[in-house]
C-alpha cells in the first residue's frame, strides 16, 4: 500500500486540471496535489494513477511520490467555493496525493527538445497503459529542475471501465497521432527492447500492491481487491510484450 498521510488544510484548487485537483497540506507537513476520489469518474482514475505512476517509476521514469491522503469532509466546511466544498464533501476517506513540484512549470515541446531514446520510452510507456492523455495541446509533462516529470495518468487503461471486454480493449493498437513527443522521433523499438522485460509478473504484482483495498472493493464481478489487482496485471502483461509493434501515427509524422 501506498504511504498514507492525513489532510490538516485545504490550500488552494489548482485551476488549470480538468479534475480541480487541490493542493493539500498533510499532518507530515508536505504539500500534495490531491485528486479526489469524489471527483468526476471517481476511484477508477486515482487507481490508474497508482496503477501507471508507480509502474513509470519501476521502470526509471521520474514520478512525483504518491500517496494516500485521508480526508475528514469537515476540512470543507470553511470554503467558499461552492463547487470547492462539494468536491470536499464527496470526497471523505482515501483521496490520492503527489508531492507537489514547487516552480515546475509545464513541459514545452517547442522550447526544449529531447532525444529520440527518452521520447521513445515515453511514447512506448504510454503505449502499454493506453495513455490517451499526452498529447501537444496537454501534455502531461512538467519540467522540474531540469528534468522531465511524469504526471497525470488518470486517463489511461481504459479497458478497466469494462472488464468483460478487456482482454479484447487490450489487444487494440495504440494511436500515438496526437502525442507530444512525436516531433522528437521516438525510438519506440529500443525502448521496447530495454523495458518490455522488466514488465513481469512479479513487478505487476509489486505495483497493485500499492492499490488501497478502498479503491477496488465491490467491483462487480471480483470477489476480492486481489482478484481485482491480478485484472490490472494482465493485460499490461499482454502489452508488454507486443505493443511496440502497434503503434499507429510515428511513421506518418516522419
Ligand atoms: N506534482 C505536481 N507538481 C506541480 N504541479 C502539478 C503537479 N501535478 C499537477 N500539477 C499541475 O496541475 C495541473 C493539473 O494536474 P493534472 O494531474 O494534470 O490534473 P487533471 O487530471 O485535472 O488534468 C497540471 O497540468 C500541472 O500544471
Ligand atoms: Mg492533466
């Protein structure tokens, strides 16, 4: 399981999310960006968070740290922004923290370049969770003491909004027309041949893990959160080892 910390303040929304994430202080005094199990599509993004960050960073990406954060709604109650407080309200219990990269700004293509070998690695990672959220226009990606950050994976896996269908979800191509590392010539074939082993059974295992019971208990159709975990494993498993060879849009940027 993840870390877990206690939210002690409300600080601010940060407006530019889709989500209206927060950012939240916790009883260990750090400073989080917190996305709220109340929000929107709810609990399934802040697993696929867990689900895609905690796998990035098993495989060397740079993730912010994540963390559980309980929420008490009553932290709500002072804030005067309506859709603010409902969000608070609704989101009692375990929400999703990270730590919050104080002056990162957001990742421009046009102003910094990298090579083939690191866009290659993003775009093949993207490739394998479904990432259908890195795109030119938001990419994702903060720049952090001059390095590039991973963020926001919540729009990902999206076989597990339909587990009967996700063995066939699962075996489509990955269309990387939109991707915001296309101009760099990714090298999705070395990066393929360097993470696609490290991608085992063990290391899934290891990555669910971290996925709080909360969050998958009462999925129909699984009778517990690690039957439901094993459902995360298989088929970036499946992935792992072919979805280099499907990935549409590279070619046809060249
Ligand atoms: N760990 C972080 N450190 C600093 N800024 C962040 C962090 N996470 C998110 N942000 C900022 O907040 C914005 C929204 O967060 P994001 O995770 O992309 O949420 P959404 O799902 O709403 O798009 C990001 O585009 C970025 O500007
Ligand atoms: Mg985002």
């Amino acid at each position: 399981m993840l870390r877990g910390v206690t939210a002690t303040r409300y600080i601010t929304p940060l407006r530019e999310g889709g989500s209206l994430p927060g950012l939240v202080e916790g009883d260990d005094r750090g400073i989080y960006v917190m996305k709220f199990s109340g929000a929107g599509q709810g609990r399934k993004t802040l697993v696929a968070e867990v689900v895609c960050g905690e796998l990035a960073r098993r495989l060397g990406f740079r993730v912010p740290p994540l963390v559980t954060v309980d929420l008490d709604p009553v932290l709500g109650l002072g804030e005067p922004d309506q859709q603010v407080q409902e969000l608070l309200k609704a989101s009692g219990g375990l929400n999703l923290g990270m730590d919050f990269l104080s002056g990162a700004i957001g990742y421009d293509p046009l102003a910094f370049g990298i090579g083939p070998e690191e866009a290659g690695r993003i775009v093949w990672f993207d490739a394998l969770v479904g990432n259908v959220d890195r795109s030119w226009r938001n990419p994702n990606l903060l720049m952090w003491h001059g390095d590039l950050w991973l963020i926001d994976h919540g729009a990902t896996m999206i076989w597990h909004h339909n587990w009967p269908g996700a063995e066939t979800s699962a075996a489509r191509p990955y269309d990387a027309s939109d991707h915001a590392l296309l101009p760099f010539a990714p090298d999705v074939a070395s990066a393929a041949a360097a993470l696609a082993p490290l991608v085992t059974e063990e290391l899934l295992a290891e990555v669910t893990a971290e996925i709080p019971d909360a969050w998958l208990a009462g999925e129909p159709g699984f009778d517990t959160p690690d039957a439901l975990r094993r459902a995360y494993a298989r088929p970036l498993l499946a992935r792992a080892a072919v979805v280099h060879e499907r990935i549409n849009g590279i070619e046809e940027a060249r």
